[in-house]
C-alpha cells in the first residue's frame, strides 16, 4: 500500500489525463482518512446522505440495487484505484448501494473537499472523464443483459474483469485474483447461480478459462474476446492500454 493514501488517488487521476504540478499539490493536502472494512459490508445505502467521496485503495466492492423482494442487481464490480461513489459528490441522496466484496481499504475524502476541485480546470475535467467512463461501462452492462445470450454475458464479464485487473496491474499473462462468487456472477448477469455454473463449466469445456478457487485464468484470450464480443473500446484506457494504466498506476 502507498506510504502516502494520496498518491494512487494522484497516480489515478494521471492515466485520465495530464496532471499539472499544481494540481498535484491541491491533491498532496486533500484530507484523506483510510478505513479498514471487513467482506460483505455495505459501505452506503440507497438514501443515505453519505459525508465522504470513497475511493478503494485495495480490495473488491461492488454498487447494486434490489427489489421489495430482496433480489438483487449488481450494477458494476470496482477494482483497486477505482472511485466509489464520485456522482454522490453532485448527487444526495445517493440512488443505490456501494458494499466490499473482500476485506478492503478505503480511502474518505470529504465531499466538500472533492467539490472544491471543480475550482481547477484540469482536476474538473479528469474527474469528470472518470465519471464518463463509469456512464460507458453502464451502456455495456445495459447492452449485456438486454441482448446477449447467457453464455456471452459471463464471458462478457470475466473479460471486462480481466482487461481492467490488468490496467491495475493486478493480472498477469490472463491470471488473476477473481475474488468474486458465483452467485455476485449471477447478480451481476441477469442469471441464476445454477444458470451461471452451467456457463462456467461450458467455458471450462471449451478450452476458454480456469477457475480454482479465487484463481482465475484466460486459457485462450483470443477466442475468449470472440464469444463475449468484447471490445474494450468502452473501458477507454489510455494510450497504450492495460500496459501503460499498469505502469502509471504502479507503486
């Protein structure tokens, strides 16, 4: 973890775009407070008015909502450098839940200071990219449950999953922590948990992934891409790709 919690927030924001020396002094004294939280708490919930911007220092979160009934949609999962919440900075009440997936570590700022930002022309147009780029993902989440088969959708996911693991430095060679259930998989796709471990041994049986554990392996990227149809073009990483958002974003 960084010696200084600001420094990923700093390093973050430079794979959106040029970060002047200015900006990143306004970043250096922004009041940061690390929280240690445990898997499986919900860190918000749809209603509250919540103090703090969150951004993930380490760990797996997700955002979803749920029926009267209790069912649930997973609406993204957020990764390492990821912010939680950014729209809560504009928006109150926030309009839907933000909970860990693992143990986690997560960076609070205040609102009020976040929205002080806005005052630096280039930290308002960083800030407002990321929050662009979240809006693009949504579109192919949308497009993912609404016209894709079963089979497409969980590849869809595990090669969204992979390419923004390895922007972060956190998968190697298609090999990465995938600490997430089958049953998150299944909220996440529209799918029930039986229809999810159906797909995954079908991919399994296709020469496509591996799956031990928290493990998870792309055998054949390629053809993995093929039937998700995955284009990362939506993921809008810099140029360069995964390599060069890695490179930024590395300690």
């Amino acid at each position: 973890m960084d010696a200084q919690p600001n420094s990923l927030l700093v390093r973050k924001l430079s794979t959106l775009g040029p970060v002047t020396a200015e900006d990143r002094r306004i970043l250096d004294g922004l009041p940061v407070h690390i929280r240690d939280v445990g898997p499986d708490v919900d860190l918000v919930r749809e209603g509250d008015r919540n103090p703090n911007c969150m951004f993930l220092q380490e760990g797996f979160c997700c955002r979803y909502k749920t029926l009267a009934d209790g069912r649930r949609q997973i609406l993204s999962f957020n990764i390492r450098a990821d912010f939680l919440d950014l729209t809560g900075v504009a928006l109150d009440p926030i309009d839907h839940n933000i909970a860990t997936l693992t143990a986690s570590k997560i960076a609070l700022v205040p609102r009020t200071a976040m929205a002080e930002l806005a005052d630096s022309p280039t930290l308002s147009r960083l800030l407002w990219r990321d929050t662009l780029v979240d809006a693009a993902i949504y579109r192919e989440w949308v497009l993912n449950i609404g016209r894709r088969n079963a089979y497409q959708r969980v590849a869809h996911v595990l090669c969204e999953l992979t390419t923004r693991l390895r922007s972060v430095g956190l998968a190697h060679n298609g090999v990465c922590e995938l600490p997430i259930t089958q049953g998150e998989l299944a909220d996440a796709t529209g799918l029930s948990t039986v229809h999810v471990n159906r797909v995954i041994q079908e991919l399994r049986r296709d020469g496509l992934i591996a799956m031990k554990g928290r493990n998870f392996s792309a055998l054949n990227w390629d053809r993995l891409k093929q039937a998700a149809g995955f284009d990362p073009t939506y993921l809008h990483l810099p140029p360069g790709g995964e390599a060069a958002t890695a490179s930024r974003l590395a300690p």
